[in-house]
C-alpha cells in the first residue's frame, strides 16, 4: 500500500526489522526519492554502510556519512529543531 510522507515535515527516515527486508524497502524508498526529486530538492544521506543499495548510490543525490559526517548531522538537526525552550 502506498504511502505519502512529506519530506518538508518529516526530513528523516528509518526503516527497522529483518535486514533482508529491510534492505529492500529501503531501496524502493531511496528510488523513488531519487526518480521524483531533483538533487537540488533532496540529499539522501546514508548512515553506514552503502551496499544495500546496488547502483543507487552512484546518484547524485546520494551521500554517506562516517562519524564526522554523523556529528555534522546532530549539528544540523539541532541548528534546524532546537528542542522545547528552557526556562
């Protein structure tokens, strides 16, 4: 079934369970990013390793992150949603 995830909202997805499957979720989501969206729309940022994905990491959307790659993340996921004020 079908399903609509609006990338302005919800920027980051995971997908968990059964490694094979897994895998082939995570390729048909990736394809579909990549055939709807131009790389000036959306960065598909891969967190670990890229083998699963076949030939899809040669799209220019692609990118991997090693650990200074996953700080930058943390920094920008901040920088973007702060969190609750504090008092």
């Amino acid at each position: 079934m079908p399903v609509a995830l609006d990338l302005d909202e919800h920027p980051v997805l995971g997908v968990e369970g059964d490694p094979a499957e897994v895998a082939r979720v995570a390729r048909w989501v990736v394809g579909q990013v990549l055939v709807l969206h131009p790389p000036s729309e959306v960065e598909v940022l891969v967190l670990g390793r890229v083998g699963w994905m076949g030939g899809l990491v040669r799209a220019p959307h692609v990118s991997s992150a090693g650990a200074d790659g996953l700080h930058s993340l943390a920094d920008e996921v901040r920088r973007r949603d702060p969190g609750p004020p504090t008092t």
